[in-house]
C-alpha cells in the first residue's frame, strides 16, 4: 500500500513570487508545464511584463509568471485566488497584450509568439463537471468536419526545405487551460493530477512520481525556510485570507443590501398601485411597512410627476 503520508509545501502563488523565477527553479515549472500539456517542456527563461510588477489591489489575488520554452512559445501562469467577475475578458485581454508586446514595429506577423494561458483559480467559474478545462480556436469544415491544416516550409539543409501541414490552433492561434482547484476530488489517475492535489493542499505525498514534483517537494518545502522567509511567507497567507475575507463580506453585504432595496422598491410599488385605488395613508402604511411620511413622499412624487 502507498505511503499517504506528504511533505508541506509552500503555496504555489508565493513560490512564483519568490522562488520559481530564479533559474535554478526552472525544474519546478517544467514538471508542472509537462504534466498539463502532455509535451516534455524546457523553459528557457523569464520574461517581463507590466502583469508581473506587484499592485497594491493585486498584490494577493493574482500573481502571474511569463515564461518562454525551448518552442519559442509564450506561456502564461496566473495564480487568481479570488472571484472576479470579468475574468474571462480580462484573460483575452492579457493573451492579446502579450501577443502585441512580442511583435516589433515592421515585424512580418509570423513572427508573433504562440501564446498558451494557464489559470489556476482558487474560485468556481461558471458551472461545469470538471476541475480542468481546455480552450483553443479551431477552423474546420461545415459540411466534412475536417480541420483545415496550413502548409509551412521546414528547412532542413542549407537552402532545403520540406512543406509540412501544420495545426492552426496549436501552430498559431493561443490556448487556454483552466484549473479549478476546489472542484478536485483528490482522486489522483494522471501525473497532472499529483500538481493539482499539490495546488489544493499544499502537499507534496511520498507516493507521487510525477516528473520534477520530487523537486517541488525538496525546493518547496517549508521547514527548510529560514525564520525571516517564514514570518514573510506566514504574513503573506494571512494577508491572502483577509483579502479573501473583506471580499466575502463585500458580497454577502451587497446581497443583503440588494434584498433589502429590492423589497424597499416592491413596498413602494405596491404604495403607488394603493394611491392610484384611493386607499388611506394608514392603511397603505400597514400593507406596506412603509411610514406615513415614505407614502405621502411617493403620493407627492406622483402628482408632480403628473404635473
């Protein structure tokens, strides 16, 4: 029987913050990226963009990584630990903006950078049966249902070349993966699956041999941090959890406030109907739970609304 038994790790989101972006770490994110996209994967470096310089609004509920493989491609990690409304929009937002930053004035646009976004979401979004969700972009027939394929050139020898058919949406137009966290049931099937469990809870188990997650359990753990990292990192997931409490609170705020507008407003329709029928202020009053001075409020907005 597999030992169950793990080593604490540290949170994913301040690993890429503080530790997964020097060199030395790369392996991290290689067994991470290799596990998801099905593809052994080099990362060759970091790359800078305004989405990775801290704000104080976003300094705990998202963080993000940009990194570039050994294909050229541009692959993004954000880490979003709080529910956004818009959030869907503001990820084509960023695929597009890398998109643009990687084309320079005059470029021919074959130059532009293949772009793979990968969100790791500590909230539900939308409604669905799966904790990892897969978008791309695809051209395929109407009547034959068959992917239309581009033919590249391949240079092969010194001006030699071979065409070859090429994929649309893996050659060309950016991907998405979606991981809900909290949707996963801890059943672990596929290496991928031992990263998830990993995000969720923040343990690397003995059991796991998923590529370079031995890494993560030796780089990660945190009882090899020393007493200054630890009361930063300590700070920080109390910081994450009061950000996600003051959201929390804002919302359930705003739901009650809403009801209690909403039945403010029905009280005052009803009030209005009751005017129109000519009953009495009191008796409006006591159907209503509105004062006196609220229906003789509204009585007076309606005749100067008349007027």
């Amino acid at each position: 029987m597999s030992n169950k038994n793990g080593a604490k790790v540290i949170r994913f989101d301040w690993a890429i913050k503080n530790i997964l972006r020097d060199k030395a770490n790369f392996d991290i994110l290689e067994g991470f990226l290799t596990a998801l996209l099905e593809e052994d994967i080099q990362v060759l470096g970091l790359l800078d963009t305004e989405s990775n310089q801290d704000t104080e609004q976003l300094k705990y509920n998202r963080v993000d990584i940009l990194i570039q493989d050994s294909e050229e491609r541009h692959i993004i990690v954000e880490v979003q630990n709080e529910r956004e409304s818009d959030y869907l929009y503001r990820l084509l937002f960023g695929t597009s903006k890398v998109i643009i930053d990687t084309l320079e004035l005059g470029q021919p646009y074959r130059e532009i950078a293949k772009v793979i976004s990968i969100s790791i979401l500590y909230f539900n979004l939308g409604s669905g049966d799966d904790y990892v969700y897969y978008g791309k972009t695809s051209f395929q027939g109407i009547h034959t249902k068959q992917p239309l394929m581009l033919r590249r050139k391949k240079i092969i020898e010194d001006k030699k070349y071979i065409l070859r058919q090429v994929s649309i949406e893996k050659e060309i137009f950016p991907e998405y993966y979606l991981i809900q966290v909290e949707r996963f049931e801890d059943k672990v099937n596929v290496p991928l699956d031992e990263w998830i469990y990993m995000l969720k809870h923040d343990v690397v188990r003995d059991d796991f041999n998923a590529k370079n997650i031995d890494k993560a359990r030796e780089k990660l753990l945190v009882l090899n941090m020393d007493q200054e990292k630890r009361r930063q990192y300590e700070k920080y997931l109390m910081n994450v959890a009061s950000e996600r409490d003051i959201m929390e609170t804002a919302r359930e705020e705003g739901h009650k406030e809403g009801h209690k507008e909403g039945r403010k407003e029905g009280h005052k329709d009803s009030a209005r109907q009751m005017l129109a029928d000519g009953l009495p202020l009191e008796s409006i009053a006591k159907y209503t739970t509105l004062s006196v001075e609220d229906i003789m409020a509204i009585d007076n907005e309606g005749k100067s609304s008349v007027k």
